[in-house]
C-alpha cells in the first residue's frame, strides 16, 4: 500500500480527497482485480465449470469494472466527480457480488474464498471513498 500512495504522491493527485483514501482505494481494487481474474481462471479449469458460469462470469465483470475504476482514479481530478461517483457506484456492485458469489464457494475452493476476502476488502474502500467524495 506505501507504494502506491508514494505512486499517488508523485503524480500529484488532482482529485481532492485525502491521499491515503485513494491510496487504499487503490490498492484494495487492484488486488481485487487480480483475484478476481485469478479464481475466473480456477473456476474455469474445475471440473464443474458449466455449473460455475454464473460465478465465472460475475469475476470476470468485477476484473473489469475494477480495473476501469483504477484507471479513472489515477488520472481523475475534481471536474470528473459525477463520472468517478457513476464508476465508483458501479465498482461497489461489483465487488459486492462478487464478495457474496465467492464466499458461497469459500469453504470448497481455496481461490474463492481469496478472492472474497479482496472483493471484500474493496467493497469497504469503495464506500470509504465514496463517503469522502460526498460534499
């Protein structure tokens, strides 16, 4: 997480919320992302995989929608607070179907219950900086 708020203060951030919010924010979608794309991959080669496709599906989403948040938090800045606020809305569904699908799967697949964990993770740093971006 230091590297990216180091990443985040280099840059100079044009988005006015305080740093380590979007620094964790970040970071916590990033790893999301990465387990999310991780446990489609799983899912995909488990021998169940056609009853898995609803759940493949919604991690390949939450990959994404994740990912596209990231991009839109780096490079964003204060005149793009409605489109970040639409993203951002977007990013808290996603991770939160995620975060539910996953941990149905938790206590039989190891990568499921991973990327729960993240999705988790990166649905609370979405509604912090959520809160932080409300007026």
């Amino acid at each position: 997480m230091q590297h990216t708020r180091e990443l985040i203060d280099s840059v100079g951030s044009r988005l006015s919320v305080d740093s380590d919010v979007l620094a964790r924010t970040v970071h916590a979608l990033s790893a999301c992302a990465q387990a999310s794309s991780a446990c489609a991959a799983g899912m995909l080669a488990d021998k169940d995989a056609d009853s898995l496709r609803e759940a493949i599906t919604q991690n390949l989403d939450c990959a994404d929608v994740t990912h596209t948040t990231v991009q839109l938090l780096l490079r964003g800045d204060d005149a793009q607070r409605p489109l970040i606020g639409a993203q951002l809305a977007a990013c808290l569904i996603a991770c939160r179907e995620a975060r539910d699908v996953c941990g149905r799967h938790a206590a039989h697949r190891e990568h499921c219950r991973l990327c729960a964990e993240a999705a988790g993770q990166a649905t609370e740093a979405c509604e912090n900086l959520g809160a932080a971006l409300r007026p």
